[in-house]
C-alpha cells in the first residue's frame, strides 16, 4: 500500500510539473503583450497545454538583454520589428528556421518572409494621417510630394526615433535607390520648414494630433485606428507612391531548451483564425493569404489582404539595409532636421 502511495504521489508530482511547463515569450508590454497573450499565447495553450510567460521591454533593451544572456537565454521566443530581427540574427541569436515545421507558414505572404531567422507576425504602414477640418481643401495626399505644400508650413509632425519612413519617401520622390539617400538631402531640408513637432512615441502622436497642433503627421496607421475608437477625425491616407510598411516578427531564441514547442508556438501564430483576431483588435494587415476578414475591416486603407495590394500599395524599405542604417540615418535627421526646429 505504502508503494502505491508513493507511486501515485510521484505522478501527482509529475502531472503538476508537466501542467507547470512554460514558454517564455519577449515582446513589448502593453496592448501589444495583451495582443500576444489573448490571440497567439491563448491558441497555442489551447493546442499543447503549456503556459506563455513573457518578458517584456523597449525594443533595443531586449535586444541588448538577449546579447548578455546569450549563454543562458531567458526567453524561447521574441518578437521585434523586421530590422532590429537582423540584428539578432547577425549576432547569431535566433535559429535558423525550418519553415517545414510550421505548416501555416505555407500561407505566408513574400513581404512577410523577411530572413531564413524571423518572419512576419503581423503587418502595418506609416503613412499620412490627417485632420480633415484643419488641412486645406486642395491638399489631398494623393502623393507624398503633397508633405512639401507651402500651405502646410508648420503643421507637420513625425516620429523622432525612426527618421527611415520619410528618408524612404524622399527617395522614391527623387528617384533614387535608398542605398544612395544622402542624394535626396536636399529633399528632405526642403521640407523642415513644414515640421512644427517630433513626436517620442504614440501617446505623443496623439497627443499633438488631438489637440490640434499638427493636422497632419507621418503616423502608424493602427495609432490612427485607435484614435479613430476615442473619438478622434483622423483620416488616413495611401499615396500613389505607397506607405511604408512595416512587419513585426518573431523568431525562435538560438540555445532554447524548448524548440518544438517554439515552432507550435509560431504556427499558432500563422493560424488564420488567430490572424483575423489580430487584424481585428489592432487593425492591421494578416501575414498569411488565407485570412477572410469582413469588408469593413479589409476595406480600411493599410489593411492589405491580396497580392495587388501588398505589391502597389507598399513602399518597402529593405530590412537588412535598414538595420544598417538606422544609426546613421537617425544621427543625420537628428542633426539636420531636429536641431533648431
């Protein structure tokens, strides 16, 4: 009886650390965790069982944690942004992924298939968003050449932390490649005068947006969204030339003790249901083709959810390069665009 005791109390024991097992995930905190743990964190326990955790944290702290934790990763896997992904995997801390592994990763779109280590969780543009009532009837957007109007002389605002949208842009205008920016300066100089503010981040945005001191900003299109659900009369605007698109990723932590569930995780990622709830809450763009959203949602401008949309309606800065710039480019804005304005 004693033996059977023990025996039973063993397994009780290994029930509950079975039940107690735990994927790490880093992420930013905030909507964007909550976002995580209700749609991808919610599905995967469902399928396997096993709990999310998160660490969590601005985008370059994680990055310079997971460098000092290199031989003993905290998480199993991280999300970050499609640049700073290369940067992780250039100092050799994602995996190198077997997309076979990943049955939903058959559905991936090509924009989201950014390096053999991350790929897309989720899609979204900087664009032009503006208060209708206060910008000029004959300004329409219709082309990001519109920014440099006279009529719009210090009303302007964008991120000050990410200078790239609008170095983009600039190119495209002069036609040159983004590879060879510094010959489209004298574009971007032009159009300081037109700048009243730079903001830090998106309570910032909308912030200078709500109360009216700049109308019209370089703006993440699901910060609009969310400013159109309080309330606020912000359009959006798609210029001809494109909006600069933006992909958040995920990749697999090199060195965790959990792979496979890692992969189960990423593929609860790509699940369409779980893409359609994302798209849904944050209003942006699913990153695999076989997501049916209703017409309300696939209607708004930014949401891509076909072929032609994804190559007309985007301006992709290539992600490898834009991890090599961001440095120079940000020092360059800084000094040139910032200082004095």
């Amino acid at each position: 009886m004693k033996r059977l005791l023990l025996t039973a109390a063993a397994l009780s024991l290994f029930a509950h650390a079975a039940s107690a097992e735990t994927l790490v995930v880093s992420s930013w905190g905030g909507s964007f965790r909550d976002l995580i743990a209700d749609t991808i964190g919610k599905k995967f326990t469902e399928e396997t069982g096993v709990e999310v955790e998160f660490i969590i944290g601005g985008t370059i702290d994680r990055l310079n944690q997971a460098k000092l934790s290199r031989d003993n990763p905290e998480s199993d896997v991280t999300f970050t942004t499609s640049h700073i992904g290369w940067l992780y995997a250039n100092d050799g801390l994602f995996e190198k992924l077997d997309l076979s592994k990943i049955p939903n990763a058959e559905n991936l779109v090509e924009q989201a298939k950014i390096s053999p280590f991350h790929i897309g969780a989720w899609a979204y543009v900087y664009t032009i968003g503006y208060l209708p009532d206060m910008v000029p009837a004959d300004v329409t957007f219709e082309s990001w050449n519109d920014l440099w109007s006279p009529e719009l002389e210090g009303m302007i605002a964008a991120p000050d932390f990410d200078p790239s949208h609008i170095i983009a842009v600039s190119a495209k205008l002069e036609g040159v490649d983004i590879e060879n920016w510094m010959d489209a300066t004298d574009k971007l100089l032009a159009l300081k005068p037109n700048f009243k503010a730079f903001y830090t981040n998106d309570a910032n945005s909308q912030q200078l947006l709500s109360t009216g001191e700049t109308p019209v900003q370089i703006l993440l299109s699901m910060n609009a969204y969310y400013m159109q659900s309080q309330g606020l009369d912000v359009k959006l605007a798609i210029p001809k030339e494109g909006a600069v698109l933006g992909v958040d990723t995920m990749g697999i932590t090199t060195g965790t003790k959990k792979l496979d569930l890692a992969y189960k995780f990423l593929n609860a990622a790509l699940d369409p249901e779980v893409q359609a709830q994302i798209a849904e809450i944050k209003k942006g763009s699913p990153v695999v083709s076989n997501v049916e959203l209703p017409e309300e949602l696939a209607s708004l401008p930014g949401i891509f959810t076909t072929p032609e949309q994804w190559e007309s309606q985007t301006l992709i800065i290539p992600h490898e390069l834009r991890a090599e710039k961001t440095a120079e480019w940000r020092k360059w804005f800084t000094e040139n665009m910032i200082a004095g304005n």
